[in-house]
C-alpha cells in the first residue's frame, strides 16, 4: 500500500511539472487523497493556490484536471506534462457543467 501510494506519487508529480507539489494522503477509509499546491502562487505570497480531491483515478483525475486549467490561466510560460491533457480537461470540464 505504501509502496504502490509512493509510486503513484511519484509518477503523479513528474506529470504536473516541476511547479506542483503533489501529494498523495490516506483519508480515514484508507482511500488516496490527491493534494497538488503550485509552488510558484506561495513562492509570491498569493493566496495559496491547491486541488485536494479524494478518491484513486477519479481524484486523480480531478485534480490534475484543475491543476491543468490552473497551468494555463496563471502561468502559460511554463511547459508540463500534464498539459498534453488540457483538451480532455476540458472536455471533462464541460461534461460536468452540462450536468
Ligand atoms: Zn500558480
């Protein structure tokens, strides 16, 4: 469990790019819980920005998704992984608004 949790991290962080600071936590039923804050928006002292969201693929999923749209609002410099997902973020985005 911890193993797999490490390895999810890790492979969860080399997605959302060198900005993010992921995280994976336990909640009190022993799911996954994504947590990704952007380094760069606390580095500025900007209120600081963060996903947190429960669940295995679909907090993943979730997360990453705001942490992509986050990527393109505030820093459209900066290049990550992750941003290879933008199109289906907002597919997933729109999806869930027309809900
Ligand atoms: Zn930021």
């Amino acid at each position: 469990m911890v193993a797999s949790r490490a390895a999810r991290e890790k492979k969860a962080a080399a997605q959302a790019g060198p900005l993010a600071r992921l995280r994976i936590d336990l909640d009190d039923d022993q799911q996954f819980v994504y947590k990704i804050s952007c380094t760069e928006c606390v580095a500025k002292g900007h209120r600081r920005w963060s996903a947190y969201r429960p669940g295995e693929d679909n907090g993943f999923m979730a997360a990453m998704d705001r942490w992509v749209f986050h990527l393109t609002e505030k820093h459209p410099d900066h290049d990550a992984p992750c941003l290879a997902f933008l199109a289906e973020a907002q597919q997933r985005l729109h999806e869930r608004r027309g809900q």
